[in-house]
C-alpha cells in the first residue's frame, strides 16, 4: 500500500519526472537516462532506489509501467495508470504527456494540496486524455491521500459520470450547499459528508449546466488548483516536408526533359529509369 510521502521526496519525484521528459525528448533512450538520472537525486530519499528498480525492470519486460505498478508501496495507483495508459497503443497519449502530468501533480503534493484539488485535477486528467473513467476511478481511491470518505465519493462519482453534471458533483458535497439549506431550515444537516468548500460550491454552482472544462479552469484560476498539460495535436511537419521534397524532386525531372526537349536531346530511355519514376504521379 502507498504511503504519503515527505515533501522533499515530491520535489524530486517532480525533478525525476521533468528531467525524464526533457531528456527523452532530445531522443536519448529511455534505459540510458534512468541508469543515470537516480545520481543527481537528492540521497537522503527513497527516488534512488526507486529510479534504479525502474531501469532493472525496464530491462527485463521492455515497460516501463511494469516498474511503477510493482513499487505500489512508493508509487501511487494513479502514477502507475497513467504511465500504463502511455503504452497503450491504440491510444493518442504520449509518455512526455504522461510525465508532464505527474510532474504537475507531485509539485502539487509539495505545496499545499488538499484532497479536492488532487480529485478535481485527476478528474480532469481522465476528461482531456479520454483515458477511461472505470479503471482510472478506481486508481484514484487506492491513494492513501483520501480518506474512507472521499473513497467512497470518489466511487460514487465513477458509477454517476456522464449521468450527472460534475458540477452539481461539486456543489451539493460543499460547504455552500449546506449554508444555503440552512438559511431554510436551520435543523438541516447534510446525510453525506461535506467534501468541498464554500468557494468550490460558489464556483461550481456558477458553471452548473456548462462545460465542464470551465469549472476546471475556474477553480484554477480562483483556488490555485493545477493545471492538467492539454493534449497537443499531432506534429505533421516532417509529413509535410517529405511531400514537400517530392514535389521538387519531380519538377526538376520534368524540367530535365524540358531542356532536353528544347536542345534536341531528349532521351526517352531515362524514362525507364526506377529513380525518376518514383516520385512520379499515379494516373487517376
């Protein structure tokens, strides 16, 4: 079972994490950065040995995933899913997009979280990544970071997505709710536990019947909740290049049997050449 960790150790999961992305992104290979990165880790935590068991495990199943699932004593469920879903193939999730999100929310943990931004911010995460409601839910109630109560919200919410509005979700499990009924009936006491506070119901309640990215941006901007990376679109630039490269390939042949053509000295043999006719349009 995970355990809450110290704060210097989510500032470094947070370094790991960065670093991971950047450097995979200047294509180094993945088992050459973790043989190395667990070196510029602060010592006096457990990431070290953890970096280290990631690159054995890596090693042995080719997945990454592999070594985060079987440390579910220092990495959490929800760590643990989203690299998975990263090496899903039918899916559009990239593993720099995958470590970006955990750096996010390991420098979250290191701040001043509270059990309604990581929930409202692993909400999101499933949301914008299509990522699945189902297993992911059940990722987030195995972390020791929310209490039987929130488990039990949490479990709750998995079985009413896409029945109910997220931000009636949010609204009527707030302090605001409560003070409002209140003002109705002064004996009213809630039959659930309140989860979120006067602030979040006041803006959920002011995005009720909106999109819910709205809400998730509001309650960023107004309660410092983070951000979830958004997915970019596909990069068709080398795509766009080579066809680029092609179209040019193919005017300088035609231009070739212009000039050709123009001295008196075309040769049609060269047409048969496979190096000229490669490039060359297919009839309709």
């Amino acid at each position: 079972m995970t355990t809450i960790h110290d704060r210097e150790e989510y500032i470094e999961q947070a370094y790991f994490f960065r670093v991971l992305r950047e450097r995979l992104q200047e294509n180094m290979p993945t088992q050459e950065i973790l043989e190395r990165i667990h070196e510029e880790i602060l010592s006096t935590t457990r990431l070290p040995w953890a970096i280290q068991f990631l690159a054995t495990e890596l090693k042995h199943s080719g997945l990454l995933s592999s070594g985060f699932a079987r440390l579910e004593h220092y990495f959490t469920p929800f760590q643990s899913f989203i690299v998975q879903q990263s090496e899903v193939d039918n899916l559009r999730f990239s593993l720099p997009t995958a470590l970006l999100i955990l750096q996010r929310e390991a420098e979250y943990r290191a701040a001043t979280p509270t059990p309604a931004g990581l929930f409202v911010y692993q909400f999101e995460v499933l949301s914008r990544n299509r990522l699945g409601y189902d297993l992911g839910f059940q990722a987030m109630a195995r972390d020791p970071f929310f209490d039987a109560d929130w488990r039990d919200y949490i479990d709750w919410v998995r079985r009413q997505v896409g029945i109910v509005d997220f931000a009636d979700l949010v609204y009527y499990r707030s302090d605001l709710y409560v003070l409002e009924q209140r003002r109705k009936n002064a004996t009213y006491h809630p039959p659930l536990p309140v989860l979120f506070g006067e602030k979040e119901g006041k803006i959920a309640k002011a995005n009720r019947r909106r999109d819910p990215l709205f809400l998730f941006a509001a309650l960023q901007r107004q309660l410092g909740y983070p951000e979830v990376p958004r997915p970019k679109p596909p990069d068709d630039t080398h795509a766009k290049l080579e066809e680029l490269r092609a179209k040019i390939r193919e005017l300088e042949t035609r231009l070739k049997l212009v000039e050709g053509e123009v001295r008196g000295q075309l040769d049609l043999s060269e047409l048969a050449k496979p190096e000229l006719l490669k490039d060359w349009p297919e009839d309709d």
